[in-house]
C-alpha cells in the first residue's frame, strides 16, 4: 500500500478517528472536499449520514480491525479523552482511550500498511512554563492525567517513526475554537453559552491565567500540510502565537457580542497551568501560519450561537 502522494490528498483512504467530533466534523469536510475517501470511526454517528462510519470504541480490537478493512494510506487520530478535569476524577478511562486505544492502533497500523498518522497532542504534555514560551524542545512534566497519557501517545509515535516506519505527526494544539462547539466545555463554549443563555460564567481563580487560542480552521490547515508533507513528524507546536488572560478573552466575547457577561470567581482547578504561551515558529518554518486572531476568529463563532436553538444551548450535556 503506498502513502499518500507529496502535495495531495485526493484519491487516498484516510482514516478519522473521532471524525463525529468538534475538530473532526471539520477534517472530514476538508478532506473529503479534497478528494480523499474518508471512513471515520466514533462512538457516535456522523451528522452526515453519507459519511462511511464505524461505531464503536477502539480500544476494542474487532473495531479497529473494522476501520483499518479494505485498506487504509493515512490516519488522523483525533479519538480522545479530553476533559482535564474528568481525567483528574477518572484516570483509568484517560488511560484507556489515550494510551490502550492509540498503541493498539499504532500497531494495527503497521501491520495493515499504513504509512503516515497525524495526531491531536496538546500542549499540556509539558506542565508547568521553564522558559518564555513552550516549545518542541521543552521538557515534558504534565501535571495532569490528561497531559500524561497524551505524552505517553506521543512517545509511542516516537517508536513508530524512527523505528518502525509509520511517519507519526504529533501535533501539540493549544485551546481549540471555531464553529461547531456547541457541545463543548472550553472556556470559548462556556462564554457563548453564558451570553445565549444569560447564565452566569464562572472564572477559575482570578482570571489573569493565560493561554493561546487556535482557530480549528487553523488546524485543520496544519493536518493537511503534516499529510502532505514527509518533513512533518515528530512534535510541532500549533498555537496564534499570541497569549490572553481569561478576563481578556471575556472582553472579546462581550465586544463581539454586545452583551456583559455575568461572572462570579471560584477556585482554581487542580492541575491548571498558570500561564501558555507557546513558539510556533517551527509550524512557520514548515508552511503553516495561522489566519485567525481570536478577535476574527469570534465574530464566526458568535454569528453561530447568536442563531442557535436555545433550548438545546440550555440542555444538560
């Protein structure tokens, strides 16, 4: 089986894992629109009912046996235990999904021909800033069980690339955002929800905590380009390059909104990182530059929940 073609993505087989998802439904739309056959395993269905789907779980093996049948060029492995603070309270499931599932999938990979993966990591495989800004070369000292386990993914995709010849590319997101989170937890969904709803948001400790927001249609861009390109592997940080507190990005909301925000402080969370400014400058040297601001990149995401149905903004997730 060959890997996909330099520069293209049209005509090969590519695999989304968690394709049902906020980033996923995104990467599917990208590639397909490119040309590529997409199959997409999930727990659960796609929107799009023409899209080729496995349901199920793939720290099943008969599930990922299903999603590797017929042949399969690339992966995506965006399938993920996300919650930072979930995997604080349930450890073994992070573990399950973002060790157990990926290294069974690593190696099903192999056995079945496939050449390139490119995965979702985060930037909380490093832990606590020693430097200006995190980068590729930073030490890895997560805090939580979330950042442990995706380190751990990412140092059996170490293993496969330089060993046994599936190209991995890690790529380390900063907090995510764009259309299509209405069933989102992040701090850009739980603004937009709060405004829709007139609910109260709450801010974790004194709101001067700061991190780096991308566009997903950002990412999307970087995963195509780690395709399509055999110099992407390894880490490579994807993030704007450019830090805002928590009370920064509620002014943002409410200027692109036109509404204020009712908030109240609670406490820190356990094993939150204090700051997140990142280097992307090796994303940049590799063809990639992110096109959205987070100013720009609200104003498309407010003018979807600004039409949302409140009653499903308002339900329990």
């Amino acid at each position: 089986m060959s890997a996909p073609a330099s520069g293209e993505v049209g005509g090969n087989r590519i695999l989304v894992t968690g394709g049902s998802g906020f980033i996923g439904r995104h990467v599917v739309a990208e590639l397909a629109a490119a040309g590529a056959e997409i199959r997409v395993v999930d727990l659960v269905p796609h929107p799009d009912p023409a899209v080729d789907i496995v349901i199920g779980d793939l720290a099943e093996p008969e599930v990922i046996e299903e999603s590797l049948r017929g042949g399969v060029d690339a992966i995506v492995h965006l399938a993920a235990f996300t919650s930072v603070l979930r995997s604080i309270e349930h450890p073994e499931l992070a573990q399950r999904t973002n060790v157990t599932a990926t290294a069974a999938l690593l190696e099903a990979a192999r056995v079945a021909g496939v050449r390139m993966l490119v995965f979702t990591s985060t930037n909380a495989v490093v832990g606590p800033m020693e430097g200006p800004a995190i980068s590729e070369s930073s030490r890895l000292r997560p805090l939580t069980p979330y950042g442990a386990t995706k380190a751990a993914g990412e140092m059996l995709m170490s293993a496969y690339t330089e060993t046994l010849g599936l190209r991995c590319a890690r790529l380390r997101l900063t907090n995510a955002y764009g259309p299509g989170m209405q069933a989102k937890d992040s701090i850009v969904a739980r603004l937009m929800r709060a405004v829709r709803t007139g609910s109260t948001f709450e801010i974790y400790g004194d709101g001067k905590q700061v991190r780096d927001y991308v566009h997903v249609s950002d990412i999307v861009a970087a995963m195509r380009l780690a395709l399509d390109d055999d110099s992407w592997r390894g880490p490579t940080v994807i993030g704007s390059g450019t830090s805002l507190s928590v009370l920064e990005v509620i002014a943002a909301v409410e200027r692109v909104s036109g509404t204020k925000v009712s908030v109240r402080h609670g406490p820190a969370k356990p094993g939150e990182m204090p700051a997140v400014i990142v280097d992307n400058g090796r994303a940049r040297s590799a063809g990639w530059s992110p096109r959205y601001d987070l100013a720009g990149g609200l104003e498309g995401v407010w003018e979807e929940w600004s039409h949302a149905d409140l009653a499903v903004l308002a339900a329990p997730r």
